[in-house]
C-alpha cells in the first residue's frame, strides 16, 4: 500500500511550470533545451554529481523535468558521477559549475587546496548506518568489538569509526573488511555488521529472502546502529560551488542563487510526488528497479524533511560536530580527514538565504512541517 500526504500551499507557485524532456545519451548527462519559451537565451549549467542516476539526485532530476532551471534561466545538464569520479575535484578544475559531494570527503579536498564553498546543505540527516542480524547481538558501536564490521572505504567509513571510538573500540578491535558496494558480503555470513544506505543497500536487504523461511527479511530480523542517533553523523549531500566566482563573479553568484532556488523546487517536488519524481529518474537512465527506486526517493526526502530551518540552510552546528569528526577521528592507518579548520569559505548560508527568501515570498513551503513519508512496500528484487 502506498499512501501520499501533501503539506498544503507548497505546490502554487510550482504547479504553472512547463514540463522539460529529459535527454539522455551515452555520455551519462541529462540537459535542458537551450532556450526558454519566450527564446531568451539560458545560461548552460553544469551540474556534477558524485554517483550515476538515481534517486538520491531525484530533486534535481524533478527540477530539470518540472522547467524549475528553466524558469531561473538556466540550461542545467547533469553529468553523471563513476568511481573514479570525485566531483569536488571535477568543480575545481573548472569542469563543472556545481556539483554533489560529502561534506567530510569535500573537507579532505579542501585541506588540499581545493577553492569551494558548500552553499546548500540538502541532506539535513546522515543515511548511513551499520546493520547486523539479530543473532549477532549487536546494537551499539560497543558490541562491533571482535566482529567482522564492513566498510565500504573511500571516504565511506568516518561515521563509523567515530562512532566506535566515542565507545571506546579502536580500529584494530575489529576485523575490517572490505565490503563491496552490494550486500553479498553480508548475506552470506562473512560480515557480521555491514555498512547501508537507509536508501540503498538496507533496502537491498529487505528485497531478498530469506533462505530459512522463503520470505522476504523484514526491519524485525534485523539490527540498526544509526548514526544520527549515535551523535557521530557527519553531514553529507551538499551543493557545492566555486568559491573563487562566487567572490568575483557577480553572474555566477546571482546564478547561485537561482539554481539553488530551482533545486529545493526540485526537492518540494520529489516530496509531494515521490511516485512522479522516481519515474523522473527512472526515465533519465537510472538502472534501478521501480520499487527500489520509490524505496529510495522515500527515504531520501525524509534526510531533507522536515526541515529545521529551512531545505538546504547549513547549521552551524551540524557543521561543527562533521569539522570536529574530521580532525580527530582516526582510520585504520592512523590518519584523519583534515589536521586543521578549514577556511571561513568551506561554507555560506549567504546564497541558500536569498534562495529562501525569494522562495517563501513566493509563497512556497520551505520547512515542509506537515510532510509525512510514504509506505513503501519492497518486492523480491526491488521490481
């Protein structure tokens, strides 16, 4: 059973906007028409993100699809991310306008002296969690003492470490094990705790059966060590821009804004019509099933709403505890994220507010108070 409920008055002011077609090609982009309706020019906009199409991106899908860029004036193409992508770099060099990345891998950029700012923090809550069958008896950071914990590496792992040292267990009280991005590993009994995504591989999980019972596992059989919970979340999806142009250049900072504008319409959007904006990335190239797809557009909208302050405002914070994790938690080799503070430019909530302000004079919704998620119900295999 899938049920949606709508905030109400957030909608009005998106509702009149024409639809865009979606084009996809082998280069793993998505773009816009280069003109607007009435043939005015739109400025051609990058966007990179840090993995390929689906729907932890649906905002952004939503809002290339809905006209949201258009109507700001921008011609906005998503280019897909890759492992051997890393799209802070990509903005750096130039290559791009905007990009999707992790606070904490983006702060390690930074340190290397990467010039970009994070300039809306999507995500307000961590996804990641560490979870175990029941049997293990593992419910906190403290019992992964002397267990098999997976961890998928490349700038995955913080959270969890952090987690573990605020309980006392080190890295070398566990036997670390490279987990590769599915859930095989854990399925089969070779990792007691597995890293997942409350929107991908926990559901990859869930979409399996279980051989003793011929079921499908549920939420029951399972143990969840949250982060959020554990005060070790570190902050993650993020707008990132170019730090340098946002001092000089004055199109690209009035650009900023509009784009980030465009992209909480995007993610209003993908709030109040998950079935629609799960479609929308399905039809841009996404290779997940439909039902994982809507599982993840789900969970996605519930790290954004409600929101504290407002979609996309970075809190001090939140900042704070994701800078503190960085500098001071240890990896396996001894090594941390960052040895210093990073600069007063890592961060702005200078052009998310003006995106807000405009937004809510407008007489969009924002906080999003009255949202409520959906109930989505997992088949074998996501189908």
């Amino acid at each position: 059973m899938k049920h949606r409920t709508r905030w109400l008055g957030t909608m009005g002011a998106l509702a009149a906007t024409s639809a865009l077609v979606l084009t996809g090609c082998s280069t793993g982009t998505t773009s816009t028409t280069s003109t607007s309706g009435s043939g005015v020019d739109l400025v051609p906009i990058t966007l990179q993100l840090q993995w390929v199409a689906q729907a932890q991106f649906a905002g952004y899908y939503a809002a290339v699809d809905q006209g949201f860029y258009k109507d700001e004036g921008l011609d906005v193409t998503i280019a897909e991310g890759a492992a051997d992508i890393v799209p802070q770099d990509v903005l750096a060099a130039g290559d791009a306008d905007y990009a999707i990345s992790w606070v904490p891998k983006v702060l390690g950029s930074i340190e290397q002296g990467a010039d970009i700012t994070d300039v809306a923090q999507i995500f307000e809550r961590s996804a990641t969690t560490q979870i175990s069958f029941k049997d293990k008896g593992i419910t906190s950071p403290a019992d992964l003492k002397g267990k098999n914990v997976g961890s998928w590496g490349y700038g995955n792992e913080w959270e969890l470490f952090a987690g573990m040292q605020k309980s006392g267990v080190q890295v070398g009280d566990i036997s670390l094990v490279q987990q590769a991005f599915d859930m095989n590993g854990f399925l089969s009994g070779d990792i007691d705790a597995a890293q997942a995504m409350t929107y991908n591989e926990y559901a990859q999980v869930l979409e399996t059966k279980n051989p003793k019972t011929g079921e499908l596992y549920q939420p029951s059989d399972l143990n969840v060590i949250d982060w959020n919970d554990e005060g070790t979340a570190m902050l993650q999806d993020a707008i990132w821009a170019d730090a340098g142009k946002l001092a000089s250049d004055k199109d690209y900072a009035a650009n900023t804004v509009k784009f980030i504008k465009a992209s909480i319409k995007g993610w209003i959007y993908a709030a109040t019509d998950p079935e629609q904006a799960a479609g929308i990335v399905t039809a841009a190239g996404s290779q997940l099933p439909a039902g994982h797809q809507l599982w993840m557009t789900n969970e996605v909208n519930k790290l954004i709403w409600p929101s504290t302050n407002g979609v996309g405002l970075i809190d001090a914070a939140a900042w704070k505890n994701t800078v503190d994790i960085a500098m001071n938690t240890k990896n396996e080799t001894g090594a941390t994220i960052i040895t210093a503070e990073p600069p007063k430019t890592a961060y702005s909530n200078e052009y998310v507010q003006k995106a807000l302000d405009e937004l809510k004079a407008d007489g969009v919704d924002v906080m999003g108070a009255g949202w409520k998620p959906i109930t989505v119900t997992l088949t074998e295999g996501g189908k």
